[in-house]
C-alpha cells in the first residue's frame, strides 16, 4: 500500500546527511566531550561546530545556545529558570493556546504561588499586543513573558517583533517556545528582541531526544539540574555528541533551505487547502487570515469526529492529526481550537495537515482522493449529518 505523511509537525524524519553526520560519534569518535585527550577534544570540536550551526540558524552567537533533550526541557528550563530568580511574588503572562510543556509549566508554577495570565487570542489564533500591554501595567512584578512563535495546531505565527519591544521597554525577559517556528521561518533573536529561545531537533529532521535553548547573554537564569560544569552551568551532565552532531547538521541544512522548502511547501499546501474546500462541502480552515508556517493547515470537517477521520485515512495509506501528538487520546476537545472560539463539536471535527521537505505533489494529489472519499463515508455514517442535510435541502 502506498502511504503518505502528512504529520511532520508531530515529527520529521531524520534526514540520510543529518544520520551520516552522527553516525562516527557512535562508534569511532566516542569521545566525552570534556574529556581533554585527544579522543575528548574531538568530540569537543564536533559540538562547539554544532553550537555554530544552531546558532547560526536563529541570528544567535555560539556561546548562548544550550543543548537540551528537547523542546520541553528547553521550555522548563527558561519559565523555571527565570522565575526562579525573582525577588518577589512573580507574574508570567502567556497565552490560552501554548504548547502544553508551557501551559503545564506555568500551571505547576501556579501552585507554588506564581500567579499568571493566559492572554485570549483571535479567530486566527493571534494575540493583542496591546492586551501585553494593558497586562504588564496591571502586573509591574511580572517576571516573564512567554509566548510561542508559531502555534501547532494552527500554523499561525505570532507578532514577535512587537512583543519583544514591549517586552524591552519594560524590562520584563521574553521567552519563546519556536519548536514548530525553527527551520520553517526565518528567526532573529537579535532583531524581535527574544531573551530566550526553544527549539527541538525532531521537527526539522534532527533526531528525537535532542533541542537547544537559546539564552541572551547576560540573561539570569536559575539551574533546574545540579552536576558537572557542562554548558556554562545551564545544564550539567555529559553531552549527547551524536544527538548534538545531527542537530547542528540539520540547522546547516534548513537554513540553506529555508526559502526554497518554504516556497514549495506553502504552495502545495494551499493547493491541498483549496482543492479540499471545493471537493467537501461544509469544510473551512481554521486561522486561515493569520501569517502560518508554510507547511501547515488545520480544516474543520462539519458532521464528523476527527479521530475516526484519522483513523479511516490511516487505513487508506494517509497519516494525519487531530492535533498535538502530545494530546492524542485526549477526551477534550483542542484548547487551541476552543479558544480561538469553535464548538467543542467543531474542535473535535478538525484535522491538522502538517507537510514536509520531502512531500511531493503526488503525496497531495493522493490525499486529495483519500481525504473526500473518507469525508463522505463517515458523513453517510452520520445520523446527525444526514438530518442536518435533509433539513437544509427542505429549507
């Protein structure tokens, strides 16, 4: 059976470079990176050169970007840290639509007597730049703004440039979560004056188990673990030379990249979108107004239940998503979909179409069969549907 992925927001492959990459420091070149022999040193070299790659990626300088296992021990890392070091009762404000490693954090957080705010956003998933702003005069002990760059479930970006001025102008530190951001769309953390910065390697073709956190220099930032010296304090215990090899390597790439993925990929992502509200009727896009990632789009199927959808397109050959892999099986609907204001029952009736650099347009012509045909069959399934389209016919 022909198969095709179309859930790269959940994860990417790792591509044959990135592995070719890694592939000496498993065996050969097994050196601890703060080993000072010969064996060590060159382990050393392998990750200061991957520090240059990822930093290189996002406007950084080598020396601020700290190696982690990933987006949510980045994300933690900098809420934690960061509240961590405040003098007095701390404030965070974020947004209703976070990436549970920042919603949960900030929750835990809560418990322990860090009050937050959880700015609404609009129909198209964005935040009101002044409604930060309103915020942070109601909250002048906030310790944290923290804010995802592009969300995903939706796609939609958000106005970095202005809350980093914001941000700036009231000295409060600004953290973004660019996990579904980095590789994707062009970051300078100079210019949107971002403090801190998470990335994972899984979304743009690196291995699992490997991300960064990008910290300003000068930046206060509390521990969460205790060991060695590794990495500035930031994080002790020894490198993952591969993982950090395969990171670096697949930064070079996207960045070589980037325009040229983000070119094709948006415009076969916009042939799937359009072709798919012509051939299913009562479908709409869901953030469709707002600036996305180029790869991604979330439509609302009326009258059916998203897994089942999922499923049905699985047995077909075509893998999607409800949504966040992290809340597949979840009984609740989105809180991304919820808050930009769908029904539960809409939520619920929505997919997400994340492309990659390797999708070609015959894996969206492909899905262009499947997804209408799968529509159909569960709509005629439907009770509710059919009653809803008998009475619309009658009307």
């Amino acid at each position: 059976m022909n198969r095709v992925y179309l859930d790269h927001n959940a994860t990417t492959p790792v591509e044959p470079e990135v592995l070719d990459a890694m592939l000496p420091y498993f065996s050969g070149d097994y050196g601890n990176a703060s080993s000072i022999h010969t064996f060590g040193q060159k382990a050393r070299s392998a990750v200061e050169t991957a520090r240059e790659h990822v930093a290189a990626l996002i406007g950084a300088r080598p020396q601020e970007i700290v190696f982690t296992s990933g987006g949510t021990e980045a994300d933690n890392q900098a809420i934690i840290g960061i509240v961590g070091t405040s003098m007095v009762p701390a404030h965070i404000i974020t947004t209703a639509i976070e990436h549970e490693a920042v919603l949960n954090t900030c929750q835990a957080l809560e418990k322990r007597g860090v009050s937050v705010t959880y700015l609404p956003v609009d129909g198209e998933g964005r935040i009101d730049p002044s409604a930060l702003l309103e915020n942070l005069k109601l909250h002048p002990e906030t310790a944290l703004i923290t804010v995802m760059h592009a969300n995903n479930e939706l796609g939609s970006v958000q106005p970095l440039e202005e809350i980093g001025r914001i941000a700036s102008e009231v000295d409060v530190y600004f953290h973004t979560d660019a996990v579904q951001s980095a590789g994707k769309v062009t970051i300078d953390v100079a210019a949107t004056k971002i403090d801190l910065l998470s990335l994972s390697g899984h979304k743009f073709y690196a291995p699992k188990g490997i991300g960064a956190l990008y910290v300003r220099g000068g930046t206060r930032l509390r521990q969460l673990l205790y060991g060695g010296h590794h990495q500035r304090g930031f994080r002790p215990g020894t490198e993952n030379v591969a993982g950090i090899v395969g990171l670096g390597r697949a930064a070079q790439i996207a960045k070589a990249l980037l325009a040229e993925d983000a070119k094709r990929i948006s415009a076969l992502r916009d042939t799937l979108e359009q072709s798919l509200l012509q051939r299913v009727p009562d479908s709409r896009v869901n953030g469709a107004g707002a600036r996305r990632t180029p790869n991604t789009t979330n439509i609302t199927f009326h009258g059916i239940e998203g897994e089942a959808l999922v499923i049905a397109l699985d047995l077909k050959g075509l893998a999607c998503s409800t949504g966040a892999a992290c809340s597949s099986g979840a009984v609740e609907p989105s809180h991304v979909l919820t808050a930009i204001g769908l029904p539960a029952e809409e939520a619920r009736a929505s997919l997400r179409f994340s492309l990659g650099r390797h999708t070609s347009a015959a894996d969206i012509d492909f899905a262009l069969h499947a997804i209408p045909a799968a529509v159909a069959q569960l709509r005629e399934l439907s009770p509710t549907y059919r009653k809803e389209a008998k009475a619309e016919a009658h009307s």
